[in-house]
C-alpha cells in the first residue's frame, strides 16, 4: 500500500513548514551573520551541488516531504551557492547505506535518524528516541542547550561524518492491537512489531518481537501473524492504512516520546565549506526542526479526528501495570547498555540528569498548566 495511501494530507512544504520555519531561518542567518540572497538570484557557475540520499520515499509524510524541503530551503538561502538534490530511498543508496554512503563520499549528504546505524555503535538510538526519555521539547532544550549535540557530534566524527539534528516527529502513540492489552498477561501474549531498543524494553516485558518491514504491517496484522504493530502517530499510521487492519490504538507513546532526525554531512566537505554556507545548512536544519514539529502536530490532530470519526477505531489508554512494567523494563535495558558501552553510558547519564533537572520546572509550569486547562 502507498505511503500516500487512503487521501492522507501532505504536508505543505509551502505552507505549513514555510510558516513555521520561515522565521527561524531568516533568525538563523542573522545569527550566523550571513544574509540570505533573494530567492530569484541566479546560481553563480561555481555552485556546489549536492546530493542528498534519504531513508525514506522522497513523499513519505512529514519526514520525507520535510527533507525535500530542507534541500530546497539550502538553495533558497544560499542564493543558489548550494543546490542539493533530495534522492528519495533506494535511489542513490539503499535507506539502510545512507550512512556509510555520506562517510564515504559517495554522496554528500542524507537524511535519515541514527538509530538505523546502531550496529555501527550501541550508542546511536539514544538520539533518536529514548523509551520513558525526553519529550520533543525536552530533546531540543538538551541538544541545544545541554550537552546533547556535542556528544552527537562526537560520536559520529570517528566515522568520517559531521550532524546536524533536521526534524521532529513529536510522540508517536502506542501502536495498533487486534485486542485491546488489560494486563500484563495481554502484554505478554502479544506477537508484536517493534523495532530496535524499544523492542528489547517490550520483550524484557514478555512480549514477542517479530520482525516485519513497514511495507508488510497492514497484511500481517491483517491475517493474524502479528497481534500488534507500532509504527508512529496518526498521521502516518492513517496514511499507511493501519486503521483497516487493527481495531484498538493504544497510547502513550512510551516507546518513541519523540523522534529527532538527522541531517548528515561527510566531514570533509563539511570541513571545506565556506563559513557562511555553513550558517546556510545549519539555519535551514534548525528551521526545518521547528516547521516539521508544527506540521506534524497539525497533521496528527486532523488524522485522530478522522479515525475518532469514523468510529472504527477503539482508543485505548495502555493500563497502569502495563506501563510500569514497560518501564521498570526500559530502565533496566538502558543500564545494562550503559554498563556495556562507555559512550552509551555517557548519553544516558546527560539525558538522566537534564530530565532530573528540568522535571521541577516542568511539573511547575507546563504539567500544572495542562492540568488547569484541559
């Protein structure tokens, strides 16, 4: 089934995600100290071009469309000094070489998330999506304000390769269940699609992984070999057609509170390039993380409303018991990771420690607030 499938929305590169982003970019240049030329200026002959190989179809929603306009974004700013082409999955480089293809040479650039690369270092789901971990506003405030983006950079220079964080999809929900989860029985009966450190929490918990590509959900939920799947939020999960396989849309979203991507750069060129195209890509990025986190905070509600809508679909919270085994489990995978990798360790002691020191803060201002309004 197509990523677009069923009428979901694209996100409007032009409208969404320039409203949003419009404004931190033209800050970000300003910052950097480089204005951005008109968007009519010709390309001058020496133009860089590069490309630009994706983990995902160039229009998937939101993370797809969302690189797409970061490319044409770096065009736009750089007066056309740096034209990239976006390459959708598979084109340039299969999703799952994007990273080993930037480090290398043998594209300039890609857009992907680092938990794809996990068997390069134990580290690299950390920045992605944490279970139990920061929120999207919590990731922003600690990649940016904390320690966060250094130690990314850090790991990812002893591979040839300089990050930048380039999107947020905001908190997925739970997942999609033939039967809805009362307890930790239900739980541990589940023959589950769940990938990666959140896999490892679930079956800490007693469920049962299975591995399943995306393209595969719907039929495998459909004809009983999965009894659950997680995928992302509303809005992509409507657009791939879970909804037609599964009755029950359990939440939260423990797993993936948050889910950052990244843009990647061979250090090299990185390196070469002039100071002001630098404050070109960075802007763009930091833009694009503001402008997707808004489009998706739209595009989820409309989807939900849809689903709630149509009434097929059952939401269901995820039972207290539930919740605490899941994350008695995530903090039990998350030490035995620290106690194997040094530089995992390192990570998860700087997200530990922000969360224990915004979480006064937090319950004071932002919970207390939800509370009183809502």
């Amino acid at each position: 089934m197509s990523e677009r499938a069923r009428g979901a929305p694209p996100l409007d590169r032009r409208g969404v995600l320039k409203a949003a982003a419009g404004a931190a970019l033209a800050a970000g240049l300003a910052a950097c100290g480089a204005d951005p030329a008109p968007a009519t200026a010709p390309a001058p002959r020496t133009a860089l071009r590069w490309r630009m190989a994706l983990a995902w179809p160039l229009d998937f929603p939101g993370l797809g469309e969302g690189a797409v306009w970061l490319a044409e974004a770096i065009g736009r700013a750089s007066g056309g000094r740096l034209q990239v082409e976006a390459l959708g999955a598979g084109v340039a480089v299969p999703a799952f070489e994007v990273f080993d293809a930037v480090a290398r040479g043998a594209v300039q650039m890609g857009h992907a998330a680092s938990w794809y690369w996990e068997g390069r270092a134990a580290a690299m789901p950390l920045f992605t999506a944490v279970p139990f971990g920061l929120d999207a506003a919590e990731t922003d405030a600690w990649l940016h304000e904390g320690e966060g983006l250094a130690l990314w950079r850090e790991l990812y220079a002893h591979f040839g390769l300089h990050v930048l964080p380039a999107g947020n999809t905001g908190m997925h929900m739970a997942g999609w269940f033939r039967r809805e989860v009362r307890g930790l029985a239900d739980l541990q009966a589940l023959r589950i699609r769940m990938p990666g450190l959140a896999g490892r929490v679930i079956a800490r918990a007693g469920a049962q992984v299975r591995s399943v590509a995306g393209a595969r959900l719907v039929e495998a939920l459909a004809d009983g070999e999965l009894d659950a799947a997680e995928w992302m939020g509303p809005y992509n999960d409507l657009a791939l057609g879970l909804d037609a396989a599964a009755g029950v849309y359990h939440y939260p979203g423990w797993q993936k509170p948050q889910m950052t991507a990244e843009c990647l750069v061979n250090r090299e060129l990185w390196a070469a390039l002039p100071g002001e195209l630098q404050a070109v890509v960075e802007a763009c990025c930091r833009a694009l993380d503001v402008g997707m986190r808004a489009a998706y905070a739209r595009h989820n509600q409309d989807a939900l409303g849809r689903l709630v809508q149509d009434g097929k679909v059952a939401l269901r919270p995820l039972p207290a018991e539930v919740l605490a085994a899941l994350q008695g489990a995530a903090a039990d995978e998350l030490d035995d990771l620290a106690a194997a990798d040094p530089f995992a360790r390192r990570v998860i002691q700087s997200q530990r420690g922000f969360r224990a020191r915004s979480r006064d803060w937090r319950t004071l201002s932002q919970d207390a607030y939800a509370e009183v309004r809502d």
